[in-house]
C-alpha cells in the first residue's frame, strides 16, 4: 500500500507540473487534490483507533496464575494502547475536519 501511495505521488507532482507549464492551473489543482488522502487517514486512524482499544481489552484480561509482574505490565500495556487509541480518534476527527472544510 505505501509503495502504491509514493508512486502515485509522484504521478501527481508530475502531472501537476505538466499541467503548470502548459498553463493550464485548473488540471493542475486537480492533480494536487488530497480529499482521497484525507478519506484514507480517516480511515487508517479510526483502524488505528478501533484495534489498539481491542488490544486493550485483551490486556485487561485476567489471566489465571499470572503474578503481580504480569498483571502489572498489562496493566500498564492497555493503558498505553488507550492511550494510542485515543491519539487516533483525535487524529481522524481532525483529517474529518480537514474534509469538511476543504
């Protein structure tokens, strides 16, 4: 997926530029348009969010004959995917955002 997003990149600078040296501004802009990039971030970030508060659960887990070490580092473990969780919803809401006053 990331070599398929560089290359594409790549297709629109050059496009962009083609487009800029004939003088024509229009098909340039639209060589740059990012709302499909934004779209994919929305998503990517609300995928983020949704798997790092599931893996968070499974930490939260009690697990049987685990010591006070264990139950102590999953503790902290789901706090930390909480936390990125978190993070990610904040992330897509802003590229939402972006969106909506694009």
């Amino acid at each position: 997926m990331a070599i398929t997003i560089r290359a594409h990149h790549v297709w629109s600078i050059g496009e962009a530029r083609a487009d800029e040296i004939q003088g024509v501004d229009g098909d340039a802009l639209s060589a740059l348009d990012v709302s499909a990039y934004r779209r994919l971030i929305v998503l990517l970030e609300d995928t983020v969010a949704d798997l790092e508060s599931r893996a968070a659960k499974v930490y939260r887990k009690p697990l049987a004959n685990a010591d006070a070490r264990l139950r102590r580092d999953r503790g902290r473990w789901a706090l930390d995917c909480e936390a990125r969780a978190r993070r990610a919803c904040q992330r897509a809401e802003m590229a939402r955002k972006d969106n909506e006053d694009a």
